[in-house]
C-alpha cells in the first residue's frame, strides 16, 4: 500500500493556554513567532496572549523561490487557524455584527527592530465598522482605526509591496499624514486624539479617494484581501532595502527569511482606561537592575515608537527630562502596574535574559503582545551579564557568551551621546575605522591640526587620505576623516593604535582644497574651522559640536568581573602592537599579556622624531658602506633607547620586534623645501640629492626592496638593530629586570633568507655578550609570515625561526591581488552585490588566506611541534578572526591596544564554543 505523504506544517496556533510551538523553534517561527507561542502556552507563563498564528520561515522561502506564490496547502491552513482565532475570541472575521480585527507582523530569527513592515486594524470595512462601534460603543475609536489601516495599508501594502514609486520622493503615507496634520491645524488641534468623530469621518473618505487617486488602485474592502495582501507585503518587506541593509550590517543570512504572524487585535486607544507601552526588565542604556519602560494613554503601539507624543514613564524610575511632569502607569492603573510588574519579572526568570516586552491595556484588562531578547548598548550588555551571573541566573559561561566583543569599545572610548544621535540625523556616512565619537574644528591639513591644537582648539583632520608625514597632525587631532582608503589604510591603522576616532573610505563628501571646504552629497557646506561630530563605531559624520559621554573602566566593577570569568575560560593569549611605553602601559592595563609587534620604523614618526628621522634619511642617502654605518652608529643610540623603555614597561612579557619593514624611499621627502633642508643636513646639492632620492624610486614599493631584502643588501642595517635589542636586553638584565626580546624578520619568502640573517644574529649576540660580560641573552629568533610562499614552505622556515608571527595584513594583500589602500573604488559594491560578504582587511577570509594559515601553522609544527605562533595583522583585534585562531591553535594574538580587551573576550568565547583548543 502506497504511503500518504504527511502534509507539512506552516501554520502554528497559539492563544489560550496552548500553543503548537515553543521558545526552542525559532528557526521556524521567528523570534516574535517562537516567544508569543512560549508565553501563550509554557505551563510557567500562560500569559494573557491575544490568541494568532504563525506562518513560518519556510513559507517565506519558498514564497521567493516560487515567484511570490505560497505553497498550496497554506490557505487552508491558514483558515483553519484563523477558525481557533475566531472561536477564542468569540467574534468572526469579516462579520458585520461581531469583527474580529487582526494585526500582521513580520519575525525574524534574530530580531530585526523597525526593519520589516506592520499592518494592524485588519478587518475593516464600511459593514465591520458599525459591528466595531456596536461592540466597543465608541464611534470616535472605531473610525480611528479605520483611518489608521487605510494608512499602513496603503503605504505598506498597496505601495511599496506593489513596486510603485513615489512622485516627487513623497510616499502615500506622507500624503495622509499631511491631510491629518492639516485637520489638526485648523482646529487648533495638539494630537491626533483630539480629532473629533465627524472629521475622522470626513477624513476616511478623503483618503480612500486619494489612495485612488495616487496609487491607481482603490483600498481593498474585502476583510480576506486585506489579510491576504498584508501576508504578502510582509514577506516582501524580507528584501526591502532597510531590512537588506541591516542584515549586511548584522551579517544575518539573507536565505534564513522571516516568519509572519497574524494575531487578534487588542486595543489600545479605547479611551482612558486603555494604553500601550514598551518596557524592559532591566534599564537598556545602564543594565540597572531596575524595571524600564513607556507607556501611552489612549493609543496604539505604532504611536509609542513614532515620537508624535511624549510617552509617560511606567513608574517613577522610568522619569527623564520630558515625561518627568507626566503621571506613571503605577499611578494612574496601580492594579494593572503590579500584574505587569509580576509578569516582567517571571518573564526574566523564564529567558534567564534582559527582556523588551510590548503590552496593550484595553479597557482595564492587560494583554501582552510580544517579548524578546531586549536590544543594549555595550555599558548595559556587561553590567547585565556580571549582575545575572553575581544572581545565580546564568553561569559564567553564559555570562561570557551574552557579550558581543565589539561591544566593549563603548566601554573603552568616549562615544557620541546616544540621546543626541537619536534626533539628529548624520550628513555622511564612511567606514567606521577607529571607534568611539569625537567632535572638533575642521582643518584639511597635518600642519593646520599641529598649528590650531598648539593653540588648545580641538580639531578633526579631514583628508582624502593620509601619510606617514601626517602623523603629527593625526596625532594632535581628535579624530581623522578621509575621502579614501579602506579599513587598514594608513589612516584607520594609526587611528586604531591610538584609540583615535576615525572614518574612512567616506565618498560622501568631497574636498576642495584650495577653499578649505568640503560639500556633502545633501549639500552641507562645511569650511574650515567649522565643527563636526564624528561617530567612529557606526561611521557616521555630524555637523556641529555633540556631547561625548565618558566611561571610566576603572570604576566598572561590572567590567572587571567579567574579564574575571573570560582570564579563566580562555586558553589563547592576547598581546598587543605598540611602540611606545605609553602604548605599552594601556596595553598592560588592559590586560596584554606582551607585545606581538614593535615596528621600528615607527620611532621615525610623529612626535620626538626630528633627530631619528634625520639620522636614518642620512643613513639611507648616504654613497658608501662608510658613510652609512657612521649614520647608523648615530642612530644606534635613538633605537637601543626606545626598545629598552618599551621591554622594560613590559616586565618579563615577551617583546616581539619587527626589524625595519619599509620600503626606503618612505622615509625621504618629497616636499622641495624640505629636500632643501636636507640637502644643507647632509651637504650635498639639490642635483646629486634629487639623484639618489630617484634612485630610490619604485614601482610597486608593496613588492620591492624593503624588510628582509634590505638586510640582505645591506647587513649593517640588521646588525644595528640586533645590537639594539640584545644590548637593551641585556643592560635590563643586569638591572634585575626581567626580559624576553623575539627578533622578527619580516617579508621573508625562503629559509635562505633567514639562514643568512641568523649568521649576523649569531655574531652579534656573541659580541654582546662579551662586551656586557654576561653568558647568555634570553631571546627567540623568527619571522613574519605574510608572503604565501612562506606560509607553503612554512616547514622548511620553521628548521631556522623559533616562532611565526602571521602578518594578515599584507598575506590578504598578497593572497587577493588588492591594495588596502584603494579597495574603496570598488569593495563597497563588491559587498552590495554579494561578490564578497566581508572586506578581507577587516575579518580573516577563512576559505583563502585563513588556509594558508593553516597550511603555514600545521607545516611549521611538523618541523618544530613546539613552534610558537601568533598573529599580529589587524585581524587580531577582529571577533571572527580570533575565533578561527583559536581553531587553528595558535599560541596568541596581537592587536593595537584599544583592542585587546575584545580579542580577551573573543578568545574565551572561541574556548566555549569550539573547545580549550589544540
């Protein structure tokens, strides 16, 4: 006998006391589908739930895999659905004498807040209508729900789900809207409340016959077409451009799709003993341990959340400036306060979570609507997992887990304040390269930032891209904003290591450098010396002077508790990249256990740089091997001092030191006044200096004589540091210090190289150690993977180097044929079309450049199983990567400073999910 095929399942009913579905099936019924089925129905909640269904996510995907047709066992479903509906509620839908009215919500996996569309009031028509003001005996309401779903439904369904676009940029909803705010100016009206029976009326007329008008198309007045339509334009809101844009920024898949749910209308706006509120088991913005919410009077949801009317606190804690005049819900419905006080609190118990929870009070009775995991800022996401944990709710696994790590750098840097950002809408956007908010004057060049902040002004460097000769101006500003580059350009890197606000890659603007202006695409006119607000996390350019909003990491017991629980969990050390004791220090004090990389090159930047910089140009323009090791003799003295300040400050943690990286030609000028200057340093003229600077000249520097090539050209170079790091070392010794220097060779791509550099190491750390008189220098010898050849030959190079540290940024460079400095021509639209899914420079592209990464760690322990290996590219500091780290059993990462807390945190989260490692 032939097996009847089971029907599958697309509708789930949930509503008194029983639901088809739970908390644990998301993935089916959204977050809004699975939590309504969980309150409705989990015999520890059983909360009053307005009875509805949820068509699931399959349906979704098979609505666009199917050219937007629904699978053909869904309408009786449906039907059947809507039937339990009906008879919980003991009304019927489309009935003329007893309505039932229905709302469509969209529910995705993961909750995606004002991104996909809202139909409510769903039902209505000219017969509905009477039945509706025969039930509630309140005419004033009825029509007032009917303007409202001619509203949504017009603009939600009719339009944009119907593909029309607006004329003149202004949508039907805008339309309306000014129809009703009319009405309210002539009578002098202050809210929407205030419209009396007769206009409402008038005004539902008025906009079935401009919805005919604008839109072609008259308003639907069949109950199951207004359903059916809503259904539809709910899924289609999956593919809007907000919600594709937020799924981008969130990396949610675009194939997971959304639920919808249909759920039995209650109402708000029935009145003075009817409201709608959104609250929140604890404060969002603090993680208090305090109930939080709004609520407002005679109204529906969509009014809470469209600011048209200042919503009232809940109770006295949930006060701020504008509703501190305004009665709380606990005085004004003290018995409604308690049950949904009682309800919130049994709400966290359940989740062992922050909940946001949506109710409706109708008529004096409370109906929860929704709850989900609430949405929190970084300062709230900590405190409430440390508080959770110190309560017993969650274990310190689950505390650990609850912390995005990115969420951290609200802790570590000031940030625009979050109130301010709310009603102030950005003039541009870029890449968001060096987190936290920043404000100051603008000034378009590195001498500009020097000269005005000598003078106590705070500025912000605006650029279409920066250089190495630019440093002292970064520096001096409060942030840097460029017209160019991508995440690891000059720019975000330097901004990055000193926790500096900084946005890049931002074509939204455009300089023009001979008035000292620039002019955004909505036509702000910003001049030098105006002021600009910049939000570094998100990107986003402001004008005008916003408030910053400090936080002090010292005085977060929260913080503190929680790096507690993420040092015993992880099992993958996180150091930092710096330079300077001052780097160091913050490093320290963030928790760096060493220093991944110290760049040498990176004394002859910035402040202090002058003497060092001089030397190492006179070094580099000299004509003989005389002339250049009597300039290195000289510049000796400048590098052995920063190297032992920074080992020192250390105190035992390993220091790894990259030996000069740069191409030479970097390091001259190319300034003609400044070519003068030198020229009279190094008494040559300007015919034989402009010689030897061309000389230098290359074609493609990323390719050309730099790192370990000119230790090989020329020996002395790499002789001088070594003396450098092994004479420091050495004098720490003897000084009771404790050290442990690693000497990195960098650009390396065959052991030949690093044979040949270790006969100099060898010599000279014999030297050494005759001149100190001392029998032994505590130091490891090793080099920078970043050439892929180096990782395929990884273990031939591990028979020389006694570590590997991964420098990521350039093995991407390297690997994908991009230059970092010039992907924002194209990667934005790479993105857009889904060419890539992330920018490589920012999150380690695990199917190429993180397999030659696995390929140089498994080959390089098969010669030494001992080899220590790091990672110390920019992708240290980035969540997603340390995690594939951790996976490929590398010993530690290395980030800038700022960073190292995340990297902390990403390496616990990495031991909880994929295990304590290899």
């Amino acid at each position: 006998m032939a097996q009847v095929k089971k029907a599958i399942k697309y509708v789930y009913y949930f509503g008194g006391g029983k639901a088809d579905g739970n908390e644990s099936m998301k993935n089916l019924l959204g977050g809004k589908g699975a939590n309504l089925a969980e309150m409705a129905g989990h015999p520890n909640l059983r909360l009053p739930v307005p009875p509805g269904f949820t068509i699931t996510t399959e349906v979704c995907t098979a609505y666009y895999k199917n050219k937007k047709k629904y699978p053909a066992e869904l309408q009786g479903q449906v039907q059947s659905a809507l039937a339990a509906v009906e008879k919980e509620m003991a009304k019927k839908f489309g009935d003329a004498s007893n309505p039932l009215l229905v709302s469509v919500r969209s529910g995705a996996r993961r909750s995606m807040p004002g991104m996909m569309e809202t139909v409510l009031d769903i039902g209505l028509n000219e017969k509905t209508i009477l039945g509706v003001i025969q039930q509630s005996g309140d005419e004033r309401f009825a029509y007032d729900a009917y303007r409202r779903l001619i509203m949504m439904y017009a603009d939600v369904v009719m339009e944009k789900a119907g593909g029309i676009e607006p004329k003149n940029g202004k949508g039907i909803r805008k339309v309306l809207d000014e129809k009703l705010e009319k009405v309210k100016s002539k009578q002098g009206y202050q809210f929407d409340t205030d419209i009396k029976v007769p206009e409402l009326k008038a005004l539902v007329k008025d906009f079935k016959a401009t919805v005919l008008k604008v839109l072609g198309k008259p308003f639907p007045d069949d109950p199951y077409e207004q359903l059916w339509g809503s259904v539809g334009a709910v899924f289609g809101s999956w593919s809007g451009k907000r919600a594709i844009e937020y799924r981008r920024i969130e990396k949610i898949p675009d194939e997971w799709g959304t639920a919808v749910t249909v759920q039995a209308m209650v109402f708000g706006n029935m009145g003075d003993t009817s409201a709608t509120g959104v609250a929140f088991t604890r404060n969002p913005g603090t993680g208090e341990n305090k109930f939080y919410g709004e609520y407002l009077l005679n109204a529906q949801g969509e009014d809470v959340v469209a600011g048209i009317r200042t919503p009232a606190p809940v109770n006295d804690y949930s006060k701020n400036d504008q509703s501190k005049h305004l009665p709380s819900l606990e005085e004004t419905m003290p018995e409604i306060y308690k049950q949904l006080f009682e309800i919130q609190n049994r709400l966290e118990r359940h989740y062992k979570d922050m909940q946001d929870i949506e109710f409706t009070i109708e008529k004096g009775k409370l109906f929860m609507l929704q709850c989900r995991v609430g949405k929190r800022n970084g300062i709230a996401a900590v405190k409430v997992a440390s508080d959770m944990y110190n309560e017993k709710l969650i274990d310190a696994k689950t505390a650990i887990m609850r912390v995005a790590p990115n969420q951290l750098v609200e802790l570590l840097l000031p940030m625009l304040d979050p109130e301010v950002q709310k009603v102030t809408k950005p003039v541009a956007k870029g890449l968001p390269a060096g987190p936290g908010g920043a404000k100051g004057r603008v000034v378009f060049s590195s001498a500009d930032a020097v000269e005005w902040a000598g003078k106590g002004e705070k500025v912000i460097l605006v650029r279409e891209e920066t250089s190495p000769e630019d440093v002292d101006g970064m520096h001096k500003a409060q942030a840097i904003l460029t017209t160019k580059g991508g995440m690891t350009s000059h720019a975000a890197l330097v901004a990055r290591g000193w926790g500096k606000c900084c946005i890049v890659g931002c074509a939204d603007i455009e300089i023009h450098s001979e008035t000292k202006s620039f002019k955004a695409n909505d036509g702000t006119y910003i001049k030098e010396g105006d002021w600009l607000s910049l939000d570094g996390t998100r990107g986003l350019v402001y004008t005008g002077s916003m408030a910053l909003v400090d936080i002090d990491l010292d005085d977060n017991a929260a913080y503190r508790n929680l790096m507690k629980l993420v040092n015993k969990e992880r099992t993958m050390k996180v150091r930092t990249n710096a330079e300077t004791p001052e780097d160091a220090k913050q490093a320290l004090k963030f928790g760096a256990e060493g220093i991944g990389l110290f760049r040498t090159e990176h004394m002859f930047y910035g402040e202090g740089s002058e003497q060092p910089l001089s030397l190492l140009r006179k070094m580099i323009l000299s004509k003989t091997e005389g002339e250049r090791r009597q300039a290195l003799k000289e510049l000796y003295v400048f590098v052995k001092k920063d190297i032992k300040a920074t080992m020192e400050v250390m105190n035992g943690y390993p220091v790894t030191i990259r030996l000069l990286d740069p191409p030479l030609h970097e390091f001259v000028p190319h300034d003609v006044a400044k070519l003068h200057e030198l020229s009279k340093e190094l008494h040559i003229s300007m015919n034989m200096l402009r010689r030897r600077v061309l000389a230098l000249h290359e074609n493609n520097p990323m390719l050309g004589h730099r790192g370990v090539r000119l230790g090989v050209s020329y020996p002395e170079i790499t002789e001088m540091q070594v003396r450098a790091i092994l004479e420091a070392a050495a004098e720490l010794t003897k000084a009771g210090k404790k050290v442990l220097p690693e000497i990195m060779v960098p650009v390396t791509c065959t052991v030949n190289e690093l044979s040949h550099q270790k006969v100099i190491v060898d010599r000279v750390y014999r030297e050494v150690c005759e001149k100190m008189k001392v029998k032994k220098i505590p130091y490891l010898y090793g080099t920078m993977i970043e050439i892929p050849r180096a990782a395929l030959r990884a273990d031939h190079m591990a028979e020389v180097a006694d570590f590997f540290s991964f420098g990521t940024n350039d093995l991407t460079q390297m690997s994908f044929g991009f230059s970092r400095d010039d992907i924002g021509g194209f990667l934005p639209q790479y993105m857009d079309l889904k060419v890539l899914n992330d920018d490589p420079f920012q999150t380690i592209d695990q199917a190429g450049v993180g397999e030659l990464v696995r390929i140089g760690v498994d080959r390089g322990r098969s010669t030494k199983p001992n080899l220590k290996v790091g990672i110390c590219g920019e992708h240290g500091g980035d969540p997603e990567s340390v995690k594939f780290f951790h996976r490929t059993g590398m010993n530690y990462v290395s980030c800038s400073p700022f960073r190292v807390p995340i990297a902390l945190l990403a390496a616990a989260q990495a031991a909880i999910e994929f295990g304590k490692g290899k």
